[in-house]
C-alpha cells in the first residue's frame, strides 16, 4: 500500500457521504480523481488488502444477532476451512490468529436462533468444534494507517 491507499483507506473509515455521487465526493476531498478512488479500491480488493468494502450494519438494532467466534484448525486445513467458513454468508469477516484458536470469524445474522444453526452447520462441514463468543459490550476501535 502506498501513502494514497492509506489516506483512502482512513477516509472511508471516517464515513461515507450520502449524495448522487459519493465517490467523487471522497476523492474530490482527497484530490484524486473518482476514476483513480476505483481504481485503487478495486486493486485492495483484488490483491486482498481489504476483504470487503460495504456498510457495517446494527444487526442487533434490526433485529438480528452478532457473535465473534473460533476455530482451533490443523495447519494442513487452514486453507480449506477458512474456505468452508468464507462461503457461509453470516461470515462477516474472518481472520487467522496467532493463538491456539487460530481461526476467528464474526458471524451476523438476520434472527438471534440462526447464529447457533449456522454454528452447527459450520461444525458439520468442517468437522470442528465452534466456540461461540456472544458480545457483552460494544466498542469502537478505529484503525488508522500511518502514511
């Protein structure tokens, strides 16, 4: 990542203006060009620097559920698991860790009683145990990139 993907990264992190054209909002604050936002965006998403780029949704505000939860996988599985896992489509994001549980994931459902179905369903394709760890409290953490 270069300083401009950094400063790219950060100001959508800050919000995304709602108007007819945000893109170009955002770059015109950033002076770049709307073409070169996409561009750049479209390449962290190809290179997998940024896994996804959407909206973060309440989902326990719109009536749904949220649990962070884990793996312990086999080195030899790592790729093959979080492959299984990736495609459920409650998997907000999903990362490796350096722990014994080395596997976390975010699951976001529509209802509270899907997140132990779609728990059970991922415990079945993978063969592994699920730990589920509901959130007590919410907090924010911005992630700022030094550029």
């Amino acid at each position: 990542m270069d300083d401009i993907d950094k400063a790219i990264v950060n100001r959508l992190q800050q919000g995304f203006p709602i108007c007819e054209s945000p893109y170009r909002a955002v770059a015109e604050q950033m002076g770049i060009t709307e073409i070169q936002l996409l561009d750049r965006l479209k390449a962290l998403l190809a290179d997998g620097v940024l896994s996804r780029f959407g909206p973060m949704y309440h989902a326990e505000q719109m009536g749904g559920a949220l649990t962070l939860a884990a793996l312990k996988v086999p080195d030899e599985r790592f790729d093959k698991v979080a492959e299984i896992v990736n495609a459920f489509p409650e998997v907000a994001h999903n990362y490796a860790r350096n722990h014994v549980l080395n596997m976390w994931f975010v699951l976001a459902t529509e209802q509270p009683e899907q997140v132990q179905t779609v728990i059970a369903e991922i415990e079945k394709q993978t063969g592994l145990t699920v730990y589920n760890m509901p959130k007590i409290s919410e907090y924010y953490v911005g992630l700022q990139l030094e550029a």
